[in-house]
C-alpha cells in the first residue's frame, strides 16, 4: 500500500517509521490495537498521516479506507485546520486512556473536550458524505466513493446515476440485507 | 439603439408555460420574441453541479444564481429575495433561467377533479372557475400529448379523460408494489400520472430509474420547460436570456406597447409588440404587474381592482415518517411514483380541505447519513443504522388544498435587488380549512402506518407544513373583475391585448400538482390569443 503525501515534508522512510512506532507505541494500548488498521497505519508516510487513518478507522467502523481519499481528506482537513494533526493525535491519545468505544466518541468529547469536538464530526463527514468544511465552504471530494454510497452499493445506486435497464427497479431488492 | 425588437407577439418568460405559449403561436406564424431574466445552462452542467453540491439535499443548490434575476435562496442562509410578512412563513422556491422551474420538479401531471373547479356552487367555499372541466379535457389531452404523460386513465376515474395518456404508467418501484399490496382492501394506491417517459418518446429515453427527478433528471425522460424552451426556439421563436423585464408600458387607450428590460448591466431595452404575454410564474408575474405603473395605472397594470397578487395558493403538506416491517429500499426507481386519490374530494370540503396522500420514494440514504453526523453515531453501528433506515423507513405525506383568500398574497416590498427593482414580499397564513384538513389526515397516516406494520413513527410538527412550490392564485382567472385579474382566457379586464398564463392564473388550488393544469390552461387561452385556422387547436390535435 502506498501513501504518498501530497505537502508534508518528504521524510526518509525510515526516519518517518521510526517516530510513527515511537508515538504510536505511546498512544496504544490493547484495546485500541484490536480496532486499529495496522498495516494501513503503517504504510503512511509519517505519524500523523498514520494517526488520521488510525482515527479514521475507528469513526468509519472499517479497515478497508479507499488510500487515494485518504490523502484528499487529510489534506483538506489539514489546510483547513493546522492544529488538526494535533487534535487527531490527542483524541487518540483519549480514546487510548479512556477506553472509549467509537459509537460514544462524539458524546464524551462534546461533554469533556468540546475544543476537539469538531474534529471527529468533520471526519466523519469526509468519509460518511465526501463533503470536507472549508474557509471558503464545503467541498465534495467524493460521492459515488463515499461510504454512505459503498454501504449500500449491492442494492441501491447514488441518485443520479441509473438504476439500470427500464423497470429494474421493480424486481424485489437483494435479501439479508438489513439486520432482523 | 442598434435594432429594433418588435414581433407580434412577446412573451414574458421561458418557463413550461410561456415556452409552449410561445412555441404555439410561432407555428402558428406569429412572430415572437420570449424574454427570459435567467441564463442559459445545459443539464450536463447542473448534474454535475448536483454530484458536487456540498449540500445535495438542498435541491436549489445545482442552479445558477443570478444576481440580475435574483430568486429565493435559504440554504446556507435566506438571501430574502421573497421578503416575508406572515403571519406564516411562505418559503417559495422557483428558478430564473431558461426553462424556468419545471428543470426540478417530480413531474406529476394529475388533473383536477371536475369538483375542484366548482368549489363555491357546490361546497360554499372557494370560487367557480370561468368554464369547467370538460371544457378543459382536451386541453388536457394536448398538453399530456406535448409534455409526454405516463398513466393509466383506468386507475384515476376521479379524473375523467376522452382519449388515453399517450403513455403506459412507468414501471412500479418494489417499494410501491409492496406499499399497495399491504394498503389492498383499505386504500387503493394508485400510480402517479407522470410526465416521465415509460419508453423512448419525443426522442427522448425511457427513465432509467436514476432517483433524481428532484433536482435533476439526467437523461431527459422527464419533461421539463427547457425541453419546451428548444421546442420554442425551434419553431422560429426569438429567445433572449438575461433579459430582466420590469415594466410593460401602455398607451392611451389602455393598451400594451412595450416591455423594458434590463441586460445584466442594467442597460434598457424596449420590446415592441401586438399582444403581450405575461408567464413569469405566480410570484414574477405578480411582482412585475405591480412594479409597472403609470399615471393612469398607479398601481400597476391589471390592477384596477387591487387583486394582482392576491389569493396566492399553495399545496402545503404534513407528514408522517415511521419504519416499516418489511425491507422496502425507497431509492429505486423515480421519486414520486404512487398515491391514494381517495380523499381529494367529497362533502367534507364544506369543511375542511381535500387532499392527496403521496408516498415517496426519495432514496432515504443521504437523509440518514445526515442524522447520523448529527447524533454523532460513528463505528460498525453507523452501518448497521444506515442499512436499516435506507431499507425500512418510508413517508406519506398530505398534499392539502388551499382556499383563495385575498389577504394571502404578493406585494412589492420597500427593499430593493441588485437592479434596483422592488422586492417580491409575501402575505401568508394557513387557515382552519386547511388545518382541519390535515388534522384528518392524521387517522389516514396512524391506519397507513399500522398496515405496513409500522413503528417509530415521527409526525411532522402539527404547525409545521411544508411547501411545495406550487404557486397558485396571484393573477386570478374569473369573470368579475372584482375579484379576479384576467377573464377565463387568460386576458387581462384592464388591457385587450395583455394575456397572463402560468399557474397564478389558476381560481383555486385543488389537489393536483399545479404545472398540468396550467398547461392546459395556456394552451386553451393561445386559442383566444391566436385561434387556429380552424376550429381550436385541441380539435386539430393530430389531425
């Protein structure tokens, strides 16, 4: 897997493996190791890329992050926010300390930490709708790739794209598709 | 000036109504000019602005906005281009650019019913139109002919037809089928008459099912006015875009001569002309008749007796949002495909207010997703919400008629636009008819509910009724000047030769979607404006 950043500083690789195993060692405990993407979070090319995935995966529920969006959201949510490699990293620093369960993020820093509280919803956001909040607006980096898109992709089409031939539609949907 | 624009005939507006208007009268070897405010845009453009609208729940976010030909916008925030009066709020939507607002709409092309037009005979309430519905079948017929209706007489004999929809029903979304398998034997669900096509018509395709009718069709199987704005021009009709029209001059004899527009850099033109025609929808209409005054007319043309801009209608809607117990996946197929026609008339509406109970099929996915941000619900658990609400939740809402009361209008305000043209002001309220109305609607929706197994039901708020832009009522057809703007034909009592079309001429707002019934209309008002060489045009059709 390849991550290349698109403005962070060239690092010798190994220099940027070195600190990412030193801050993520620091961050870690057993419980976030079992939801983290290791292998994703390794490839990155420096820590805080790494921490962005790591975070990412968590609020999206899922190791299989698209790499090339990845990159996109990180740099836009960076250059709409230079401290948002540091919240990241103290957010995951929290759920580390405090065990918190993705589903119950939101709520414990609205109540604790409202000054990292935007940060979560705003990565949810990239990778839930492919919309990342800017100075001059919102953007959309992604639609028929974003996850509210992919979750239902075996029955349902992003609007504006066809369903199919005329009156597919009329056929019963896929089965075991939503929980009893 | 470097050249004289003058024709025989002028049409104010490019939208659904005044491009057919246009497009009649150009085959019938009039010469026309149609001046439109907006500008140009090509569909392939506003797809794409859709697929990257930051906010695509926002239909109006796709369309260009003019600064030169402002309309509303309130979302991010309200840029009061219709000022508000209340006492309710009344958030009108409509589009500045060729074609008008039919580029967004769901397409739904009901008829009245015959009763909807004998309101105050038969119920007390409301007014008469000027002639009565089987007047109106046959234009109808051409209007369901020109804009290519998908139905099924047999299902809607609340509407009686003479002649069949030119097209069969769009195939039925499963969701649908289920929908009226479940209601069997309590309610009969009925598919939607549609201007969307059910196989290749007008050289245009058959819908693909792409759940975009709102804000935008992407392959043209729904009809819209910039399909009949190209008809317009390709008949020989003169089209000018960016052409701000704000004032309709007269002369002593009460006639119209001229209408001024403004270009974007607000230079003036001057359009001469034999007859105008007004079609800048309910709300435009309105604003421009009363922004053209004279010293003979002071406030403004067509408005001797004070009713432009009274009366304005809408359809307001409640609803009811709940779970179903069988997996439905709405998003499949178009937006708007079925409804229950059953209460849209009867004795009660002495009462209170008729209605049609729609079903949506409105993919249920980005909705979801936003209240998921919003409870903050992230990991696994996000999927699992997303995938049941996509594929359990469903809505049926009211769409509840409105009575024609002067005191609910359009006004000029005192705040100015870009061009330094008056502001439409809205005066609105919703009266007890319509209240009780909804109030009924409530048994339908908690029966509805229980039939599809329903749980976590979420009624709309009970003072809570959302709009849908069919605006309706503001320049009145009707034979007494003291109550109306034009009489049956659409010609204005105050000038011979100035003709209004579009929904605003509509006396009341029935249950169906107002776009049909304005076409219908139109077409019936070209035959007094320019009377086929034989018979009326609807007698011709297809001859």
């Amino acid at each position: 897997m390849r991550l290349s950043p698109d403005k962070a500083a060239a690092e010798p690789s190994t220099t940027a493996g070195l600190s990412r195993r030193v801050v993520l060692a620091g961050l870690v405990t057993a419980y976030t190791a079992s939801l983290i993407p290791w292998a994703l979070a390794e490839s990155a090319p420096d820590v805080d890329r790494g921490n962005f995935l790591i975070l990412s995966a968590l609020i999206a529920g899922r190791e299989g992050l698209d790499n090339e969006l990845a990159i996109r959201y990180y740099d836009a949510l960076l250059e709409n926010d230079e401290g948002f490699p540091a919240a990241v990293s103290a957010i995951l620093t929290l759920v580390n300390q405090h065990r918190i369960d993705p589903l119950k993020l939101q709520a414990f820093l609205d109540e604790s930490r409202p000054e990292l509280a935007a940060v979560p919803r705003r990565i949810a956001t990239a990778w839930f709708l492919g919309v990342v909040e800017s100075v001059d607006g919102a953007r959309v980096l992604a639609y028929e790739e974003a996850l509210n898109a992919q979750l239902v992709s075996d029955v349902l089409m992003p609007p504006s794209y066809c369903y199919g031939g005329y009156g597919s539609w009329a056929q019963e949907p896929g089965k075991g598709s939503v929980d009893g | 000036m470097a050249e004289e624009l003058s024709a025989d005939f002028v049409v104010v507006g490019s939208g659904i109504c005044g491009a057919l208007v246009a497009m009649v009268l150009a085959q019938r070897g009039a010469s026309v000019i149609m001046l439109e405010a907006g500008p140009r845009v090509e569909r392939a453009q506003l797809v794409a602005n859709f697929r990257n609208s930051p906010r695509r729940s926002d239909w109006m976010s796709p369309y260009p906005f003019s600064p030169w030909a402002p309309h509303p916008v309130y979302r991010p925030e309200d840029n009061e281009h219709l000022v508000q009066a209340g006492p309710y709020p009344y958030p009108a939507e409509y589009i500045r650019m060729v074609g008008g607002s039919t580029w967004h709409w769901a397409a739904l092309a009901w008829r009245n019913v015959p009763n909807d037009m004998r309101m105050h005979s038969l119920y007390g309430v409301g007014v008469d139109w000027p002639f009565d519905y089987d007047e109106l079948d046959p234009y109808y017929q051409w209007a369901e002919e020109l804009m290519g209706v998908a139905g099924d007489g047999d299902e809607h004999p609340e509407s009686p037809r003479s002649q069949p929809y030119p097209m069969e029903p769009v195939a039925e979304p499963w969701a649908m089928r289920r929908i009226r398998e479940r209601l069997a034997g309590t309610y009969r669900v009925a598919s939607n008459p549609v201007a969307r096509n059910s196989r290749t018509f007008d050289r245009r395709p058959a819908c693909c099912g792409s759940n975009n009718c709102q804000p935008i069709c992407p392959v043209d199987a729904q009809y819209h006015g910039g399909i009949a704005a190209a008809a317009a021009e390709a008949a020989g009709v003169r089209l000018i875009s960016s052409a701000v029209v704000y004032k309709l001059e007269h002369d002593s004899q009460d006639r119209i001569v001229a209408a001024h527009y403004y270009d974007p850099e607000r230079n003036s033109y001057r359009v001469t002309g034999g007859t105008f025609v007004v079609a800048a929808n309910g709300i435009e209409t309105p604003r421009l008749l009363l922004m053209s005054t004279s010293d003979r007319f002071p406030s403004g043309i067509a408005n001797r007796t004070d009713m432009v801009g009274r009366h304005l209608m809408d359809h307001p809607s409640t609803s009811l949002t709940f779970d179903a117990d069988e997996d439905l996946w709405l998003g499949r197929g178009p937006q708007s495909p079925s409804s229950i026609s059953a209460l849209r008339d009867g004795p009660f509406r002495e009462d209170y207010s008729g209605y049609r109970l729609d079903f949506t099929n409105i993919s249920r996915v980005d909705s979801t997703t936003q209240r998921l941000l919003l409870e903050g619900v992230y990991g696994p658990e996000f999927e699992r919400r997303l995938r049941h609400s996509a594929a359990r939740e469903m809505s049926v809402k009211t769409v509840l008629e409105v009575l024609p009361r002067p005191e609910n209008r359009i006004a000029l305000s005192s705040r100015k636009d870009a061009l330094g043209l008056p502001r439409p002001q809205a005066h609105y309220d919703i009266d007890t008819y319509t209240r009780r109305g909804a109030e009924n609607a409530l048994w339908h929706f908690r029966r509805i509910a229980e039939l599809m197994g329903g749980s976590n039901l979420r009624f709309s708020d009970e003072n809570a009724f959302a709009n849908n832009q069919h605006i309706c009522g503001t320049t009145s057809m009707g034979e007494d000047p003291n109550i109306s703007v034009c009489d049956g034909w659409g010609r204005t009592h105050d000038h011979d030769n100035l003709f209004l079309v579009g929904t605003g001429v509509l006396p009341t707002a029935g249950t169906a979607n107002s776009t049909l019934t304005a076409v219908a209309v139109a077409l019936r008002s070209v035959d007094a404006m320019l009377p086929a060489e034989q018979g009326s045009a609807a007698e011709q059709r297809g001859s």
